[in-house]
C-alpha cells in the first residue's frame, strides 16, 4: 500500500500534448516549423482555458523571432469597430482604462488576451480586430441577415461585403441546427443562429483578407468552432485567397492525454491537448 500511495505522488503531471490531426503525438519544435510556413494561422481556443492563452502568447514570441515585423495577429475578441481604439493604445496615445472601456474588452482580457496585446505593442506589431460588432451578429440571430440590409453604409463598412453566402449544409452549421431540435419553430431560430455565425465567420475572413499585406503572415486568435474542420472562417477566406497557406490548432480537454480521442482526430492541423481537470480562467 504504501508503494502504491507514493507512486501516484511521483506520477508525471502533464499540463498539455500536442498531436498532429491523425493523432500523432508531436513536438512543439516541429509544429513551430509547420506553422511558420503558414500565411495565416488560426489557433482555436477554449476561451476560458489558461494553457491555450500560455500557448497563444508563447506561439506570438516564436513567430515574431522568424517574421519579425511581418507578423500581424487578428483576434476575434475585438470588433472591427473598435480598430482605431486598438491602434491608439498600441501607439501609446491611449490610456489601458480608458481603451478597455471604448473597445469593449471581454471580460477575460485582463488575464487572457492582455498579454498578447502588449507583447504586439512592446515589439511594433500591427493587431486587426475581425470581428463583426456585437450588435450586428445580436440582430440577425434576432431577424435573419435580410436585416442588415437596411444598415446604413458607414455600419455596412465593418461588416463583410454584402449579400452573404450561407451554406447550411456545411458540418459545423449543421451540427449548430442538431442543437436546436426538430420542430419547426427550432427549425427557424436554428436558421437565424447559424447566420448569425456565418455573419462573424464572414466578417473576420474579410478582414484578414483585407489587411494580410504580400509577405506578411498573420496568426489569428479565434473560438475553436470558427476554425475547426477547415470551416467557419477558413470557407470564407479560401473563396477570397485560394492560393493562401493555412494552418490551424485546436483546443480539446480529455481526461487522458496519452492518446487523442477519435472525436478530435481531423479536427485541425495540430490538435493541443489539456485535462479536463485543468483549471478554468473563468
């Protein structure tokens, strides 16, 4: 007994494996190399996972070593609106309280995205806020996309280009619309749900495309599900730049970390592995 007790106290404790998307056990050595071939880079997260935002920051400060100057990062956690106000912190124009109040921050920032942000304005890295404002993803889950038609222009600017392709059969909307049930009234706000998704997806594909200069490479900060699969934002980006080079990661927790779990295999192009027992940022 007492060699059993002291064997589960000498147990290596692993906060984290990486795995390729066939499963795979890989070194983060390897993956670097990988990604940094990559145009873009997207690397899916848990919002509230610390190991994930450890790895984001870690990943940013080993790119910014090869690309220097020509890493851009993109981050869903700020709207597009809110560009100026991330410009003018960066540029050391704005106050932290007064930027955090005018762009929104999650309520996360200051413990998961804060960092990155000021490792991009230590080194003169340039940082895109993709995603759509809030208001506008808040409607059409409301109404449908046909209400943003009605928008003025100046709010249609911070927006992708109008009409926006839905395609509802792709896996990840549909698995979105299992969510909902069958009936049809589920049937109708699993529909304005999924647009509301598409509408983000959209948006933060435009805003890559827009800003993603030739010779630059760009790692975006983004939800699992807007990159998982090769879908959410990667469908809309490829119709835009097809002969770009993408890459993404994905977050999962298991109970195990010896071995990825079929339901994650293909997920991404590297798979991070955390416990499920890890503890949550909020």
């Amino acid at each position: 007994m007492t060699v059993l007790f002291l064997c589960s106290f000498t147990m290596d404790k692993p906060a984290y494996r990486l795995f390729s998307g066939k499963g795979k056990s890989v070194k983060y050595k390897k993956v670097l190399k990988e990604l940094a071939a990559a145009d873009v880079v997207f690397f899916g997260e848990q919002h509230n996972d610390p190991i994930a935002h450890w790895l984001e920051l870690e990943l940013a400060k080993d790119l910014y070593q090869i690309h220097g100057k020509n890493l851009v990062i993109g981050m869903e956690m700020w709207e597009a609106d809110t560009q100026s106000e991330i410009d003018s912190f960066l540029m050391g124009q704005l106050e932290e309280a007064v930027f955090m109040e005018r762009s929104r921050v999650w309520p996360n920032y200051t413990t998961d995205y804060r960092p990155v942000l000021l490792f991009a304005k230590e080194n003169g890295l340039k940082v895109i806020a993709t995603n759509v404002p809030r208001r506008h993803a808040r409607t059409v889950a409301r109404e449908s996309l046909n209400s943003l038609d009605t928008l003025s222009q100046q709010e249609k600017a911070w927006l992708a280009p109008l009409p926006i392709m839905v395609d509802m059969e792709l896996p990840g909307y549909k698995r979105m619309r299992s969510m909902f049930g069958d009936t049809h009234g589920a049937s109708a706000a699993s529909s304005k749900m999924i647009e509301a998704q598409a509408l983000k997806d959209a948006t933060m594909a435009h805003y890559i495309h827009q800003n993603l200069q030739p010779g630059q490479h760009l790692l975006h900060l983004n939800g699992s599900y807007h990159s998982d699969h090769q879908e959410g934002i990667i469908w809309y980006l490829r119709k835009l730049r097809p002969e770009s080079k993408l890459k993404t990661i994905t977050t999962v927790a298991q109970p195990s970390l010896e071995d990825l779990g079929k339901d994650h295999l293909q997920r991404a192009d590297v798979v991070l592995v955390v416990p499920e027992t890890m503890t949550k940022t909020y």
